[in-house]
C-alpha cells in the first residue's frame, strides 16, 4: 500500500475514504435509476414522446463517458482533488437545472451536463484506489467499494418512488443536488492522494494524448476490452427488466422492484464473495469459470427462464453473480498492466464499459419476438466471446503482469 492517501487522510480517516469512493462509484446509479419511475409524468409534463423523453438517459450516458475521457487524463497531471471538485460543480450545478427545467430539450442540456460532472467523479474514484493500495490490499478495497456502490441501483428505484410520493419529478433531481453537495463537502475535506512525483508533466495536450499510449499498452488493452463485454448483457438486463418482469411475466410495478432488488442484492455478494474465498483460485482459470458459468446463465435463460419469474431471476442470477464477482479481480489486474498514468487508465476501462454496456441496451431493446430468450441470446453470445478471448490472451505471447509466468520489460511507452 501506499504511503500516501490512506494514512494520511486527516478528516475522512480510512474508513471515511472507503465510504467516499463508494459514494462517488454510486453517481451513475444513482443518475439514471432514481428518476426511472418518474419518466412516464416527465412525459407528460412535457408534452413529449417516451422516445425524446429516454433522450435524457441516452445523452447522459453519452457525456459521461465524454467525461470520464477528458477528466481522467487531467487528474494524472492536476490531481485528484482538483478534477473532483470541478466534476462535483459542474454537477451541482446541472442538477439544479434539471429540477427548474421548463423545457425537455433544456432538460436533455442539463441532463448532458450532468454526465460530463459525474465522468470527473466516477474516474477519479477509480484512481485514488489505485493511488492507496496495491496487491491484494487494492482487491478487497475494490470489492468492498463496488459492493457499497452496488447498493445504489437497488434502492435508487425505490428511493425514487418514494420521492415521487411527497414531491414530483423535480425532487428526484433536488435529490441529487443534494448527493452532490455532501460529495463536494467530502471532496473538500479528502487529501490529495496523488504524489507530485507521479504526476504527468507535459502539456495539456500531451496528458489527453496518455490515452494513446495507454490503449497502446496491449497487456493493459486487450484484457480491458475482454472484460468489458460483460457490459453488453449486464446493461441489456437493465433495459429489459421492467419490460420482462411486467409486459411480460404481468407483474406489478410493487413485485417488480422486489425482484430487481433481489437481483441487486446478488451483485453486491458477487465482489464479497471473490475476496472471502476465491483470490487464492488460479488467476488464468477464474475468467474463463465466471465467463463459462455467464454462458450456463444465458442458456438457462433462453430455456427455462421463459418459465416464470422466478425461474428468469434465478437463471439470469448467475450472470450477475458471475459479472459483479470478476470485476475486483479484472480491474486489479488491469491496474498491474499499467505503471503510471493511473488517471487515463482508469478513463479507458470506465469509458470501454459505458460505451459496451450502451450497445448492450441498443441490442436488448430490439424488437425480439420474445424478450427474455432475446436477452438470453445476448448473455450467451457475450459471455462466450470472452471465453475465447481470454482463453486466446492467455496462449499469446503478449505479457500480463500476475497472472503469466513468464519474464518481460515493459516498453519505454508503457511507462512514461
């Protein structure tokens, strides 16, 4: 571990620190699924088509990972601290002008602004884990940070139902001024985590050219894009689940939310469940069981979890426990591949699953002649690529630091 950050943090402490990265890794949950109960008013607030109206998550997303591009770059050669307070202003900011919006295009403008902040917050929150620990030590903080970040998507539906109960959709987005404001105070007290030595020197150009380099780095690359295919079925659940569970099994919205949090709740295991007993499993063979157990849940949804309601959550369980279960792991090793430039590595993986996980929610919402073997076919097809590519990277010849027993120098790109 670092002796800069965790030790050091004077007014958060340690487990202040774990608190408030687990809040910043919520933002995006908490962004989009909070105000999902209050779209259909929203629509007819505005007067507007459900199709312009979902534009407010389409472009959120969008600018987020536009965000989480430019801001990560940035806090390798400004620091953290400064990139999380500007991220946390501009989202202040845009919040407010969500919750005063008159009109659904100035709110698609606000909801788009909203992104680009919450990109600053989001990737930074990646890189002051990197910045604190390493080993095994940056595993189970990983996992006990995106545990509490799993929360999030959970209860965000049914905060935001209960929002909606003592106010209209305004106050869904009072709500996440208000989130942003207690991150911005915790921003304020947290200490910079990145030593001056470790930062990027060059022009302001150069640090946006880091991405280059990094995606250049093909031990850091080639996994960062095999484990982001998870992305694609994952969010593809999120855009069908309302649809599965009430056009489609005829569920009430009530019984609905019950089991979306059943669901949720096995993805905050996933990460406990790695650290508790699996870090000691060989770390060739662990991709590929997660990815062939992914591909068991798609065949069991495409089959049985036409069934019933429980006989889809209990198939598609394995995907969420299987995908949430990996990432620990994946983001540790990927931190291993590259030495220095934690800020643009952090871009690239955030950015890789926002933008996979989008196609993922395109594909799902095609007009499959039957949703849920639809989203089994997505499962199964995107879980079977990473098996094969993982199983293809770990024959190659390129080096992967930890998992290849194999000896080799970094290249002077890799490390500059």
């Amino acid at each position: 571990m670092n002796d800069t950050g965790y030790n050091k943090q004077k007014y958060l402490g340690s487990k202040g620190l774990i608190a408030f990265i687990g809040l910043m890794n919520a933002f995006i949950p908490l962004s989009t699924d909070l105000y999902l109960p209050a779209l259909p008013t929203m629509s007819s607030y505005f007067v507007s088509s459900s199709a312009i109206t979902n534009l407010t998550l389409s472009v959120f997303f969008l600018f987020y990972a536009v965000g989480i591009l430019i801001w990560g770059p940035l806090s390798d050669k400004y620091g953290r601290k400064p990139i999380l307070i500007v991220g946390a202003i501009i989202y202040i900011i845009s919040s407010v002008s969500c919750a005063l919006s008159t009109n659904v295009y100035f709110l698609i403008l606000a909801r788009a602004m909203q992104g680009v902040g919450a990109g600053g917050i989001t990737s930074v929150s990646v890189a002051i884990i990197k910045d604190c620990f390493s080993g095994k030590r940056r595993e189970s903080m990983l996992a006990i940070t995106q545990s509490i970040s799993g929360l999030a998507p959970m209860i965000a539906p049914i905060l935001g139902a209960w929002i909606l109960k003592f106010s209209n959709w305004r106050g869904v987005f009072w709500s996440l001024a208000v989130v942003s404001i207690i991150n911005l105070i915790l921003t304020i007290l947290y200490k910079e985590t990145l030593k001056e030595e470790e930062r990027y020197t060059g022009t302001l150009i150069g640090s946006m050219g880091r991405l280059i380099i990094v995606s250049k780095n093909k031990s850091f690359f080639i996994p960062t894009v095999i484990f982001s295919l998870n992305a694609l079925p994952f969010m593809g659940y999120l855009a069908l689940s309302s649809y599965i569970y009430v056009d489609y099994f005829h569920l009430n919205e009530q019984v609905y939310s019950y089991f979306f949090a059943v669901n949720a709740l096995v993805s905050i295991l996933g990460p406990v469940i790695y650290v508790r007993y699996l870090t000691n499993i060989s770390k060739k063979i662990f991709p590929m069981a997660c990815f062939g157990l992914a591909l068991l849940s798609g065949v069991l949804v495409m089959s049985i979890g036409t069934l019933s309601p429980i006989a889809f959550v209990l198939s598609f369980m394995i995907m969420s426990l299987t995908c949430t279960a990996i990432r620990p792991f994946s983001t540790n090793i990927l931190f291993e591949q590259q030495k220095g430039d934690t800020g643009s590595a952090s871009s690239v993986i955030n950015t890789l699953f926002t933008v996979l996980g989008s196609i993922g929610m395109a594909i799902a919402s095609m007009p499959w002649s039957n949703i849920v073997v639809g989203l089994g076919i997505l499962i199964t097809i995107f879980s079977l690529a990473p098996l094969i590519g993982w199983y293809a990277f770990m024959k190659s010849n390129i080096p992967c630091i930890g998992i290849k027993d194999m000896d080799y120098k970094l290249g002077k790109d890799y490390v500059d």
